[in-house]
C-alpha cells in the first residue's frame, strides 16, 4: 500500500509538472526561451521585447509587491496562488495570472522553421472533439476575436479529460477557481492588444491566424499526455 502511494504521488506530479509553477515569492521574469526576433514574421521582435521585457516584468514586480505586503500570501507558490484566485485581492489575482500566463505562453511558442504538429494521440482527441485540427482552429480563432477588451484563448483539458476551447477575461485562466471552464491548459494566446497592436494593429483576427505558425505542438502535445497520466 505504501508502495502504491508513492508510485500514485509521484504519477501525479508527472501529470502535473508539465505546466505546474511551483516556485514562490520573490517570483522572477523567465528568460525567453529564444531570441525576440525568432517567432517573426508572426510576431516581430519588438513587440516580443516589450511583452516580455515590459509587460511581464510588470506582473512580476506588481505581483512580489502585494505579496511582500501581505504575510498570508508568503511561502505559497504561484500555483496556489493561482488556484484560490478569486479568494485574493484584485492585484494578487490579476497579477500572479499575468505571470502564470506569460510563462506559459512564452514555452507554448517555438520558432516558425519548425513545423510541427500535434501528436497522433492529441490529434485524435482534436479529431473527436472538433471534427478536424481546422475546424478546431476556427474555433479557436472565434473564441479569440470575441473576447471583448482584454484576455486569452485556451485549449484546455477538463477533469473527465475532454478538450475544451475557452476565453478567459484579463489574467484569468482555466486553473482558476473563478473560472467558467476549469481544467488544465495545454495550448494558450494572449489577446490584449499589447499582444499584437505594433504590427497588426486592430486586426486581432489576422495575429490569431498568424500565431499558429509559432505554437510549438511538441511542447502542447507533451502537456497534453502528462495530463492523460493521471
Ligand atoms: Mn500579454
């Protein structure tokens, strides 16, 4: 019995680790897991260095500074931070999502030359959920352009292991106790505007379809068998 225990925890942090962000406070800014100038011609140097210089710096520093000012949040990793959103003020929510996002999508990307594609087991549950990776990517895109104002688009897994596309408003995320549709992301874009406004300005429709030149189906498709390992 105990044996079986340990194999149980540890087949769980293996289905976990795949997007788990356990690190606590003081949090620190990822480096970009390539050069800015990689994911052009979809996404153009500058706006990544901005976005991830500027913006995610932002989140982070806004988020150790709530955090440093509130002993209840010290020792917590961004995770349960993130789980118990809707408990916490505005600027923890807003803020531990805005890392825990742009984490996530920085390693969600890859550069364009790479051509990858989903794995034969996620394009199939992609087959049997949406009828084809095109009609998942329309979707995906719908799901995207009607998001009013600012937030993202997930691919996500539930609890029972189907698929679901969702948009979430501002930081928020699938992980959150706040949100409509919960479960676990595997694929994610950021439609603020600070996303896309340099290069494709208002036309968010054009910077959604440009984007699937840089998902990096390798990395969405290992998130997607951790959570299967569960
Ligand atoms: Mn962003």
């Amino acid at each position: 019995m105990f044996r079986s225990t340990i194999i149980g925890v540890a087949a769980l942090c293996v289905a976990t680790q795949a997007v788990a962000q356990v690190a606590i406070a003081p949090f620190s800014l990822p480096p970009l897991p390539y050069a800015a100038a990689a994911l052009e011609p979809a996404i153009d140097a500058r706006t990544m260095a901005i976005h991830h210089d500027k913006h995610h710096q932002a989140y982070v520093d806004a988020l150790n500074k709530a955090v440093a000012t509130s002993p209840a949040l010290q020792g917590q990793s961004l995770d349960a931070l993130v789980a118990k959103a809707g408990t916490l003020p505005a600027v923890v929510r807003d803020n531990a999502g805005g890392h825990w996002n742009h984490s996530f999508f920085w390693k969600t990307m890859a550069p364009p030359t790479q051509k990858m594609q989903p794995s034969p087991a996620l394009a199939a549950a992609i087959d049997a959920q949406f009828g084809s990776l095109a009609a998942f990517k329309t979707a995906f895109k719908e799901a995207g352009t009607k998001r009013f104002g600012s937030g993202w688009v997930w691919l996500l897994v539930k609890s029972d292991g189907a698929l679901a596309i969702a948009s979430t408003p501002n930081q928020d995320n699938p992980l959150m106790d706040v949100a409509e549709v919960k479960g676990t992301p595997i694929l994610g874009n950021d439609v603020w505007e600070h996303a896309y406004y340099l290069e494709y300005q208002n036309r968010r429709a054009a910077y959604l379809d440009g984007w699937w030149q840089v998902v990096d189906w390798k990395t969405v498709s290992d998130r997607y068998a951790a959570t299967r390992a569960r």
